[in-house]
C-alpha cells in the first residue's frame, strides 16, 4: 500500500501514471488531501468511481497519530504525535499578531550531539518520512479547520522542532515542496525556514533543489568553542559554514541569514563574544536570533540573566544589526523537559510513548520562533 502523504506534485504524478491515470488526476487528488486535508476517498467526489476504487485498493492516507493537544494561555498549541516503535514526536503552533508559525520536526532524536540540547544527549532514533513531516502540517490544518478567515491559519512553517532537517534532505525536499505548492498549503518560500546545525553540503543541495529561508544555528563565533558545542563544526567549520552561508544567500528567497545563538551563562555571552560574532559575520547579511539557554536535568550549562541577555543583543544592534530575543510561549503547557512524555504515559496505561525522543523539543517548544 502505497503512502500517498509522502508524495509530492512530482512523485504523485509518477506514480499516477503508472496506474495509467492522466497526470490532471494526480493534481485533482493532491489538491483533495493537503487543500482539504481529505482522510478518505470517499470524500473526493469529483473523482471517478472507478478511480476512488483504484485508490482504495492501493493506496492509504496515514499521517502521524496525533495523541494530545494542549492549549496555553497565550494561545499557543501544541500537539504530540505517536509515530511508531516508540517514537513520539511534537510539534508546535505559535500565534502572533498578523501570522501563525508552526514549528515542526524532522527526525525522531537527533545524531548531532549539540552539547546543550537535550535531544542530542538522547540520540537519534530516526529520520522523519515525507508523510510524518508533512503530515504534521496535515494534523494541525486539521485540527483548525481550513478556515481562511480563522487567525489561526498557519503561515509560517519553521524546522525547528526535533532533528537535524539536512541530515534528512532526500525526504525533507518533497515535503518543502508540499509546503510550497499551490495545490498543497501555498505558502511563500521566505515563510519556511530550514534551521541547520550547518551541513555544508545539504546547504549546496537545499540551494540547487528547494531554496527556502535558511537559519544557521552558530552558537559560537570561534572554532575551539564551535567544536566543543557544536561537534559537527570540526568536519564543517566555521570559515567553510560562512562561505556555504554566502553561496546559499545567492539563491535565497530572503536577502539574509538567521544566525541563531543559544546564549549560554560564562561560555559564549560576553561582550567579546558578542563582537567576535560581529567580526565573523561581518561580510554577511545576516539577523540574529538570541535564544537564552533552556536548562533542562542533567545540563551542564545555565541561563543567562536578563541584564547580561539585553547587553548582548544591544552590543549587536548598535553594531546596526537586527537582533531578536526568543521569547518564552506556551511554558505552561510545557512545563518542564520530558514532563508531557510522562503525562502520556499516564493517560496510557501500557503507553507505547516514551520521553526519549520529546525531551530537548519539550524544552526548546517553550520559545517563541524568530
Ligand atoms: N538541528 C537544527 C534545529 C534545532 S532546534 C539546528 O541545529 O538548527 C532550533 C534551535 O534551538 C537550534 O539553534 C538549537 O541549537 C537550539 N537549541 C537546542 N537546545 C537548546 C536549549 N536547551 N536552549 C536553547 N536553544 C537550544
């Protein structure tokens, strides 16, 4: 049975063919499952019988199971999904005035081993398929209704949930161009942003094959600080990472950059670390995005205070740069990291949920995207 969450326009086609159905087909069933977030062929009734029939026959429509939704205080949302084996993932949507973001994972853990998140002390499970992270997008359309005059109406999609996205481009791209096409959700390329860790080459590729907005995730502007944070900085480092950040600027649908920078209490928030980052970035367009460290158990760092925050990001605004601070959405409904793997469990009472793959997401979700 074939998945058809994990086709784009392209494969969808494809595949349509090989069923001897003419290409306008595909489109028709597409613009059914992702514009009207279809569940079953039934419902798609412009549709020949005779091809409804075909569909059931080979084909299912199986996005993640969503399991939970809670609703903060300030709005926000946030969803969890059993994906299997084991594997819960999250996903978050973040209301602000005149947009709605939603940030959404990647992969189940993550392989990079970033020394200051949670989910890289938990390791990687596994990559996402193109249904479970389109499908994502799919559950939270759902859940709102396809309203277009509700606010709520998702915008702006953001990688920023669970994983490495670069690290799972070959089913990242077909759900970058879900995202994208009309027939599917319509939205604009500067709306969806690809944050990385920095894989140089899936940054070339991601230029070639899907250009979208891009965020670096920097964390340091030295190399022998970058190594220790970021591990993938000593296969990719730093001169090389603002070089692909220059080749990728030449066919981005933003004219800049988002450097994001964890700020980590005595390690990299400083007012030389602050100019350091200045100097690196310097032939660079680029914004910063500050995110004040998130402890969770276990963490050997600590947040910043709020002084020592607001003279960072002040050190990089009167050098003239863009500069924001995340800021914290939805803790309510967050709370502390792992917590709502343990809700699950409870409502379970054999849960097949655990927290392994949610914890640094459970934290990280607390913010508020760029
Ligand atoms: N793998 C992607 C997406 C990670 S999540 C990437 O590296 O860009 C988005 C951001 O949250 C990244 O910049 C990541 O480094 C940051 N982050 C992870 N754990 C954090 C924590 N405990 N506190 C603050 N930021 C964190």
């Amino acid at each position: 049975m074939q998945n058809l969450l994990d086709f784009d326009a392209g494969r969808f086609s494809l595949w349509f063919a090989s069923l001897q159905e003419k290409p306008f087909r595909a489109t028709q069933t597409l613009r059914w499952l992702h514009r009207f977030g279809a569940m079953d062929f039934e419902t798609m009734t412009d549709l020949a019988k005779s091809l409804r029939e075909k569909l059931k026959a080979n084909a299912i429509i199986l996005p993640p199971t969503l399991i939970t939704t809670s609703i903060s205080a300030d709005g926000s949302h946030k969803f969890l999904f059993d994906i299997g084996d084991n594997n819960a993932i999250e996903t978050v949507f973040i209301p602000e005035a005149g947009r709605g973001t939603l940030c959404v994972s990647s992969q189940a853990g993550c392989a990079l081993e970033c020394a200051f998140c949670a989910t890289g002390k938990q390791g990687f499970s596994r990559n996402l398929t193109t249904a479970e992270i389109i499908g994502q997008l799919w559950q939270a359309n759902r859940f709102f209704g396809h309203d277009p005059k509700d606010e709520r109406i998702i915008s702006n999609v953001v990688f920023m949930g669970m994983g490495e996205p670069l690290a799972n481009l070959d089913n990242l791209i077909p759900a970058l161009n879900l995202m994208l096409d009309d027939n599917a959700y319509g939205l604009s390329r500067r709306r969806v942003t690809v944050s990385t860790a920095g894989l140089i080459p899936a940054m070339d590729r991601l230029r070639e094959e899907c250009p979208v907005a891009l965020a670096v995730s920097l964390h340091a502007a030295n190399d022998a600080l970058r190594d220790q944070l970021v591990p993938i900085n000593r296969k990719y480092p730093l001169a090389e990472l603002m070089a692909a950040c220059r080749r990728y600027l030449e066919k981005a649908p933003r004219d800049f950059v988002t450097f994001e920078y964890a700020l980590l209490a005595g390690v990299n928030d400083s007012a030389a670390d602050a100019h350091a980052l200045l100097a690196l970035t310097e032939k660079i367009s680029c914004k910063f995005n500050i995110i004040p460290f998130n402890p969770f158990p276990g963490s050997e760092y600590r947040r910043p205070g709020a002084e020592r925050v607001r003279r960072f990001a002040e050190i990089l605004l009167a050098a003239g740069k863009i500069a924001t601070t995340r800021k914290t959405r939805g803790s309510d409904i967050t709370a502390a990291c792992g917590q709502l793997a343990g809700q699950v469990r409870n409502k379970r009472a054999s849960s097949r949920i655990i927290p392994r793959a949610n914890q640094r997401h459970a934290i990280f979700l607390k913010e508020h995207t760029i």
